[in-house]
C-alpha cells in the first residue's frame, strides 16, 4: 500500500476518530453506555477475516462493478497509538471505506464505510450513496440475502444505532457496528467474531 496522499490527509482526524470506535459491552446485542473500553478488534488476538485488504477489493469489485472501491492507502496511526495498520480507501468528498489490518500478516481486523455529512443540496444524494456502499459491504459478507433485504437489514441497523457512539448486533460469525457520532460523521463497519473468519 502506498502512502496516502494530500487529498486523504484532510479527514485522517475523523477517520481515526470513528476507526478507534469503542465499545462497552462488544458481543453483546448493543451497547451505549458513557463508558467505553476499547472497541474489539484493538483488543490482543482479537479474530481477522482470512484475507488481505487487496484480496477484499479484488472480489468486492468483482461483486459490485458499480459500486467500485479505489487502493487502500496507508494512513498514519500514530494518534491513537495502536499497533494496526490502518487504510483508508477515498470514494468521494465525503465518503471514505477505512481498515484496520493485523500487524505482520496483513489479514483485516475491521472494515468500515465512513459518511461524513456535509449539509447542502448533495446531502441526500450523498447520503444514498453512502447507504449503497454499506449494503455492498454488508452483502459481501451475506451474499445470499437480496439487495432488498440487506437495505431494510442496514435501516434497521442505523436506526438502532442512530445517536449512539457504538451499537453492534451479531449474525452469525459477523459483528456490524455503526458509530453514529452527527455532523461528524456515521460509520457502519463489519467485523469478524471468529478467529481467522474465511469469507465466500
């Protein structure tokens, strides 16, 4: 991965704000207390899907030629000091796809749809767009449920969460988290509850 340039330095602050989400209670259905420890997969031996960021992009291209995400590119993480290498993929103004990879095997711990509102007469499209990339995200990891029922699963998801620092419901081996933190932005983020998850 190459080093991200200017144009993604920008919202790097943000970024690393809603990819350092925390969470009180991670495998629980929800969480939204004040008092949040670190969120799960910052956590030692916290679990990876069983592939490369360059793996993911390969076939989520594949699956979604419409909905393309462009290299993931290196951000500095030094802020939060954790040892992950995090990424960060620019889809447009303001809209970003961000991860969170396994020091030493590159294997991914987190990835995450970032929509940071900016209001105007784009928001709505903006926002569309946004919802779109998330069920993308999230039917790569369900590719048996239609794109209907994978929209009402996310409204339902960032319904739940909407005005919460961290909310997380589990299916299956996945945890999906949104992080609804206002004008600063709404992150929906899916995450591995079993070591070394294999992904279809």
């Amino acid at each position: 991965m190459k080093k991200a340039p200017g144009s993604l330095l920008t919202p790097i602050p943000i970024l690393l704000a809603l990819l350092t989400v925390t969470a009180a209670h991670a495998d629980d259905v929800s969480s939204r207390s004040n008092d949040l420890p670190t969120a799960p997969y910052l956590l030692p031996g916290a679990p990876t899907f069983d592939m490369s960021i360059a793996q993911f992009r390969e076939k989520y291209n594949t699956a979604n030629p419409d909905l393309p995400l462009s290299e993931y590119r290196a951000i500095d993480s030094r802020l939060d000091k954790s040892p992950l290498t995090r990424a960060a993929s620019k889809i447009s103004e303001t809209l970003y796809a961000s991860t969170a990879l396994e020091p030493g095997t590159g294997k991914i711990k987190t990835l995450q749809i970032t929509w940071l509102p900016i209001p105007g007469s784009d928001e709505k499209a903006a926002q569309e767009k946004a919802q779109a990339y998330m069920t993308a995200l999230m039917r790569f990891f369900l590719p048996t449920r239609s794109p209907e029922d994978s929209r009402k699963r996310l409204n339902e998801l960032l319904s739940k969460g909407k005005g919460a620092r961290y909310y997380s419901q589990t299916e299956g081996a996945l945890r999906f988290v949104v992080a609804d933190n206002g004008e600063k932005g709404l992150t929906f983020a899916v995450e591995p509850i079993k070591l070394s998850l294999t992904v279809p």
